[in-house]
C-alpha cells in the first residue's frame, strides 16, 4: 500500500487551547517533522506558523514539507454567529499555503474540551445548514470542507456522528482516537460509511486513561498530559486493521499522524518526536 503521510503540530504539544502546556517553536516541530519522514504538515493554530503567504511558503519549503490543511474550530450552532464569515481568514491561509482539507470542529464556545451542553432540535439545525453552507464556501475557493468528531465538541458520540452523516453532505474526518472516546468504533464507521471519509487523523488510545475519562475520573486534558495518547501500534485502537480497510474501500486522502500531547517545559531528551518517530515506523511496517 502507498499511501500520503503527513504530521500536525499537536503531536508536539502544540495546541490553540489557552494554557495547553508549553508550546514548542515551529523550527523545532518542522525540523523534527521532516526528519521523522513526514511529507506534510496541517497548519497548527493560528501564529504558529507565518500568516503571510509567501512568508509561509518559503517556511514550509525551507523544511522540505507541503501544507496538506488545518484544523479550523468554529461555532456552527449559534444562529446570531455567522459561521462562514468566522472561518474567513482560515480559508485564505489554506488557500495560500496550497492545503487541500479544512478540518472543522464544532465548538462549544467556550475554552477546552473538558465538558460541552446538548444541543436542542433548533441548533441541530443551524449546525447542519452552516455545515452545508462551509463546505460551499470551501469547496468556491478549491478547498474541501471535512468535520471533525472530537471529544469536548457539539459532535462527539456515535449517535450525533450519524446526525451528521444523515443530515448533511459534508465528508469527515475519521479521528481513530476521538471517535473511539466518544464511543464510535472507527473500523466499523469505515466500513459502514466509507464513502463520507475524506481525511484521517491516526491515534492510538491506552484504554485505561479512557475508561477514565468515560467515567469522569479525568478529564479529557487530564487524560492526555498523563499520556493518553500512545505511539501507533501500542494503544489499543485497531489502526492496521483501520488503514487497511480505507485502502480497500479506495481511500486516496491524507493520513495525519496526531497524537495530542501536553508538555509542561523545554524537553531536555527526545521528546514528542520520540513517539512520532515509533509511529512512522509503525505506519511503515503495516503498509509495505
């Protein structure tokens, strides 16, 4: 199997969330990135990486590296808040940088990923006809528009993940780790909708941690400072079994490798690349 790998900034620890952890500087992360023998990157948070479009290409190409998209946190459910306007700057950075995907994650509104509210029938709506309309707006400036299933959002668990895909067009983004926290085993959301996958972020998850996290015993912030997230291959995600069932079904996307970690300092050892480097291999041995 052949297939397109590419990195994000939060396997580093680098994160949009306020009081993450400490955040590493992008010559580090890109240098570490390419060496780990990644193609690609997903832009990271905003001023992580140059803004200005030419600025941020000679960065990018200074590495060796392409821009594959980005991760993009927007509310969709408040119908005074215009979504597309929201994600207008992002859309003109991915542009710039020659990125394919723009991941979306429906936000709460307010900081972190540790707790969320239910949403009523009325913002159901909104949410859905602001996901049509982002990926309308996307797809005008050579974009595609994915959502993103994450833990701490308005679409985290299976039944709202089958909302989505009942209810709008838009393509997902299958993240192995937050799908299987939110209770979606992503082996069978590819078999059962393959059509609709159109990005990949590979996590592995140590089910400890998450059993944590399912009961309330720890956050979800909480979880992953304490190494929730594991290197390919070590957690206890099916990701062989996950990759080899997108390549049957025809997957030709991206496969990012995003393995959300909190740093509380400078590392004085390998670090995060540590890991990365592990899951490269991984990824390597199972697709050769």
């Amino acid at each position: 199997m052949t297939i397109r790998l590419a990195g994000a900034p939060i396997s580093w620890g680098v994160c949009e969330v306020e009081g993450w952890g400490h955040q590493l500087g992008p010559g580090r992360v890109l240098t570490e990135m390419r060496d780990a023998g990644l193609a690609a990157t997903e832009l990271g948070p905003d001023g992580f990486l140059p803004s200005d479009p030419r600025e941020l290409a000679d960065t990018l190409a200074r590495y060796d590296l392409t821009a594959v998209g980005g991760f993009v946190p927007v509310l969709l459910h408040d119908p005074d808040h215009d979504a597309v306007v929201a994600v207008g700057g992002a859309i003109e950075s991915l542009v710039a940088s020659g990125s394919e995907v723009m991941v979306l994650a429906a936000v709460t509104g307010a900081v972190g990923y540790d707790s969320r509210p239910e949403l009523d029938d009325s913002g159901w709506k909104t949410l859905l006809r602001n996901l049509d309309r982002l990926s309308s707006a996307a797809a005008d400036r050579g974009l595609r528009a994915v959502i993103h299933p994450h833990v701490g959002t308005m679409i985290e668990n299976r039944a709202e993940v089958d909302r989505i895909l009942d209810g709008s067009s838009i393509p997902l983004c299958l993240d192995t780790g937050h799908l299987l926290i939110g209770g979606t085993d992503p082996l069978d959301l590819v078999a059962t909708a393959p059509e609709r996958i159109a990005h990949a972020h590979l996590k592995d998850v140590d089910a400890a941690l998450l059993a944590g996290v399912r009961v309330g015993e720890l956050t979800y912030t909480e979880a992953v400072a304490q190494g929730m997230y594991t290197p390919l291959g070590t957690g206890d995600v099916d990701i062989a079994g996950v990759v080899e069932r997108l390549q049957n079904q025809g997957y030709d996307g991206w496969y990012v490798l995003e393995q959300d970690t909190i740093l509380a300092s400078e590392p004085e050892d390998e670090g995060p690349v540590r890991d990365v480097v592990r899951s490269v291999e991984y990824l390597r041995s199972i697709t050769r």
